[in-house]
C-alpha cells in the first residue's frame, strides 16, 4: 500500500497494491495490519456505510461533534471528488481543504481522521461510496458546514451546473458559525 500525506495533516491518501490482468483485478481493500504499518495508526472500525448517488449529487460536508467519526473512504463504481475541511480550532490548517478523485479506476481511498468535515461530488453517471467509520453514527450530533461556504472556498468541479444536495446540506453553517 502506498500513503501520501496530503496538505491537510493526518488526511492520509491510500493506493492498494492491485493485482490485475485480462480476466479483471484483486485488491485487499483493508488489512489492519498492512493499514497499521503503512499509516502507523491504530484504529478500531465499527460500521461499515455504503452510499449510491447519481451524477451532480454532493453529500456534506458532514461531521459529528461528540463521538467524531475517522472514516476510510473508497468508491467501487463510479467517480467522486472527496473533500475533507480541516474544522479543528488549535490546527494550523483550520479551514483548509484538500480534494482527491476516487472511483472505481484508480481505486484510491482516503482516510480522514475524527474531527474533519466530508463531503464528496458525484462526478460519473453514479457511485457506489463505500466507508468504514471508527465511531457508530450519532444523529443528535451530526452538524453540516456548507459546502459553497465562501470562507473555505471549495473549488467543486460543477461544470457550470448546481449540485443537487439535501435539504439539511443546503442549510450547512458557514466555518465562522460553528
């Protein structure tokens, strides 16, 4: 498994060694040990989530203020474009964002540590988003920064068309508001 740090510390991206050939490929998706060596971190998974959107829909930027949850993204059909905002007050990265284009080609992943906000872009016809989290969901806690918070900036590639969003990410705080 190869990891790149990315501008955000702690947002880790993994690539899997994947073994393919004319017939199609193998993966390991998650090995704790390989996991543990490569990012030196130990951690506890206890839910696994899988999400389906079609093209344009963007979920987030979604957070959990008691029991945050570290989460291990991947896509298995389809393309997104992932975005983690570092919302950590004491960071020296406090309003950043990095986003990364996983799908199902280039079988990246990403791992966001607790305390980060997420949200992704559908970016193919659909995708089928995958995600182990080291923490079970916790609705009362669960806050929204806005995706088009002008503060943060993100750079979302919409092709000049609006996303298509909940009604609870429509109504994300900006980052002064949290």
């Amino acid at each position: 498994m190869r990891v790149t740090p990315t501008a955000i510390a702690d947002v880790l991206l993994l690539e899997p060694r994947v073994f393919g050939d004319e017939r199609g490929f193998f993966l390991e998706s998650y090995n704790e040990k390989v996991f543990a060596q490569a990012t030196g971190l130990q951690v506890q998974f206890v839910q696994d989530n899988h999400s389906r959107s079609q093209r344009h829909v963007l979920r987030g930027m979604h957070f959990q203020t008691e029991n945050p949850q570290g989460k291990l993204v991947r896509v298995v059909a389809g393309a997104v474009f992932d975005v983690v905002v570092d919302i950590r007050p004491d960071s020296p990265t406090y309003g950043s964002w990095v986003g990364e284009e996983l799908s199902l080609n280039n079988q990246r992943q990403l791992w966001i540590p607790p305390g980060l906000a997420h949200g992704f872009l559908v970016l193919s016809e659909s995708a089928d988003f995958l995600y182990k989290t080291t923490e079970y969901y916790h609705p009362a806690s669960e806050r929204c920064l806005a995706w088009n918070d002008p503060i943060v900036a993100i750079d979302w590639p919409l092709d000049d068309k609006p996303p298509l969003v909940s009604d609870k990410d429509a109504k994300g705080l900006s980052l002064n508001q949290l």
